[in-house]
C-alpha cells in the first residue's frame, strides 16, 4: 500500500518522497496532496477530467438547443396528420375504463370469496392503469397535431410508432406480453376488459378465460389462500397445499351452466405437440403440427400428502404465449400418457394461451 502510495505522489508531484520514506512522512506528503480531484490519483487517464467536462457540457448544450429549438409536429392540414387523428380517435373509441364498482353489482346474489376478490381488483387496476397510460398519451397526441402543444423527443418516437401501426410498450400492464402491433393491443385489452366485466354474471366469477389475466400466477395464488381460509382448511397453512388440476369433459365453457364447488375452472389453452383424447382423457400422438383446443380444466388446492397420482402423467408447461420463456410461464400440468414420458417432453407437449 506505501509503494502504491509513493507511486501516485510522485506522479502528481505533489511532493518529493522516495522508495526508503518513513510512514510518517508519506502521511505528510499525503497531507499535500490537493483537495479538488486529479484523475491521476486515481489511476485515470490524464484526459479523464477533459473527457468528463466535455459530456457535461455537451448534455448542457443539448438540453438548451432542445428547449430553444423544440421539435415540432407540422399542422393538422396534411394527408399524415387527418390520417393520425382519425386513427387516434378510433382507439380512444375502442378503449375504455373497467368501472370501479364492477364487483359489487352481482346479478345472481353470489359473491367472491376474498381472495379471488382482491384478485380481480389487482388485474381492474392492472387493466385501468393500462389505459390511463394510453389515454393520456394519445390526447397529447392529439394536442400536438392540432398544433396546441409542443412536442417533445419521446412524443415524436409514440407518434411514429401510431404511423406504424406499433403500441407503446408502456401501454401494457406489468406481466402484459400483447404489445406488438396497435391493433392486437387494442383488441386484446378489449376482450380482457369484456372478460373482467362479466365474472358476476352466474358462474362467470368460477369460470376464467386465462389469456385475459394480466398476472395468472397471482391467480393461483388466490386459490391456495381461498381454501386455506375455508372451513376445510381449518388448521392448515398455505405451504401444505398444492395446486391440482382435472382436465374436465367441457369442450365448451359456454356449456357450463354452474360454477364447481370447490376452486375454479379455467379455459382458452391450446395443446402443442400432441392431441388430447376426450374419450380416454388421456394425450395421444398427431400427424400435423396445428395446435389443438384444450378442454376447460378444473384447478383446486388440495394437501400436498394426498396429491399422489395414480396414472402416468406428463408434467406439460403452461405458458402465457406462444414464446416460450421463463416470463410466460405459470405452471405445470399433469397429463396422463401411455408410454416413455422422456419420449412426449422431446415432442414440445405444451399448453399455451390462446388470444
């Protein structure tokens, strides 16, 4: 440490001092050493401090060119911007607000449980910001085009993202993956705010299109709290339940007339790699490659001792989108096969929402 020392001072001449110094006289020579910073003795390059200024000064001139020379957005006269604001007004038409009150107007007299209750208004809150954010954006929009506001860098970047028919990832709610093109974000927060709107309508609430969840994970969740809180749960914790899954006979869920009486039922999964057999309920092998509509499945909780199948089963993932990534993923599904499991898990078997 004293050589390094003696090695920094002499470069800076700050002071004389050599290889056989006392410690008490590098101390002084150290006391020296001027209190406004030199990179040297710091091991920088002696255009360091140079380089520093210069990046702050040409961040300074940037922010003051910008503000005395901001971009502007031609006026509203031209082919482009009639075509812009047409397309903005036509979002603004096609979006709009999940009311607050959605689940206490019940129209059959039942009511969710608290868990699945504050479920839900996490995703209304998750769906209502979503569009807060694209509202916001696209009245700005439309202010900067009828010449009224003057746009800044990232509004010009969202108004070539419109002119490209692209939304603004900022649009989509946390664990949103539908942010591609404007009109599959248009559609999609539609459909999922259709989707929220009706879960009071009978067995609705038990019955869950599980593309149009923002957060599925949290939705099992929910469950394992529900009947950890029922009356079968007395006494039982959260870690000693396991979620179960029951492929049921419901090609249909609008065949379904009642909710199940215990959990909830789920729908809008496709199978990839394989076709299911609803006779045998169990999965068989397919010729082409065209994903195949899933049966609603039945999802509870149950004790973790009791969860011993029977049948040989795979384990097939469960993903939010077609992409198969770590993000997409909720969980895993049991499915009986005959034959190697190693065998299904190198076809892909997987279950995929479908929007």
């Amino acid at each position: 440490m004293a050589s390094i020392l003696i090695i920094h001072l002499t470069e800076i001449r700050a002071t004389a001092v050599s290889q056989d110094s006392t410690l008490e006289k590098l101390i002084e020579a150290a006391g020296q050493i001027p209190s406004y910073d030199i990179p040297q003795i710091f091991g920088l390059d002696m255009s360091a401090e140079v380089r520093s200024r210069v990046l702050k000064a040409t961040s300074m001139f940037n922010s003051i060119n910008l503000a005395a020379n901001p971009p502007v957005v031609a006026s509203n006269t031209s082919t482009d911007d009639t075509s812009l604001m047409e397309t903005i007004s036509s979002i603004m038409g096609k979006i709009q607000p999940i009311p607050a009150d959605i689940l206490n107007t019940s129209d059959n007299g039942s009511k969710l449980s608290a868990p699945l209750n504050t479920f839900f208004k996490i995703e209304i809150m998750f769906l209502n910001a979503a569009w807060q954010r694209a509202t916001r954006d696209l009245q700005r929009l439309q202010s900067i085009i009828e010449g009224s506001t003057t746009a800044s860098a990232d509004d010009v970047a969202l108004l070539e993202k419109i002119k490209m028919k692209e939304a603004s990832i900022a649009w989509s709610p946390e664990y949103w993956w539908r942010c591609d093109s404007l009109d599959s974000w248009v559609q999609s927060y539609t459909l999922c705010r259709e989707h929220i709107c009706s879960i009071n309508q009978k067995c609705r609430g038990r019955c869950i299109w599980l593309p149009g969840l923002c957060n599925p994970n949290a939705l099992l969740n929910a469950i394992l709290q529900e009947e950890a809180r029922s009356s079968r749960g007395k006494g039982i914790t959260i870690d000693t339940l396991q979620i179960s899954y029951t492929i049921t006979k419901y090609s249909d869920p609008k065949s379904i007339r009642d909710a199940p009486k215990e959990g909830i039922y789920i729908y809008g999964c496709v199978l990839e790699g394989a076709s299911w057999d609803s006779q045998s309920s169990k999965l068989v092998h397919k010729e082409d490659s065209v994903p195949q509509n899933f049966p609603v499945i039945h999802v509870t909780a149950i004790p973790r001792a009791s969860a011993i199948s029977k049948r040989k089963v795979l384990w097939a993932p469960l993903y939010t989108a077609e992409k198969r990534t770590a993000k997409a993923f909720v969980d895993y599904i049991p499915l009986p096969i005959d034959g190697n499991e190693l065998e299904w898990s190198q076809g892909g078997v997987a279950l995929i929402c479908n929007e």
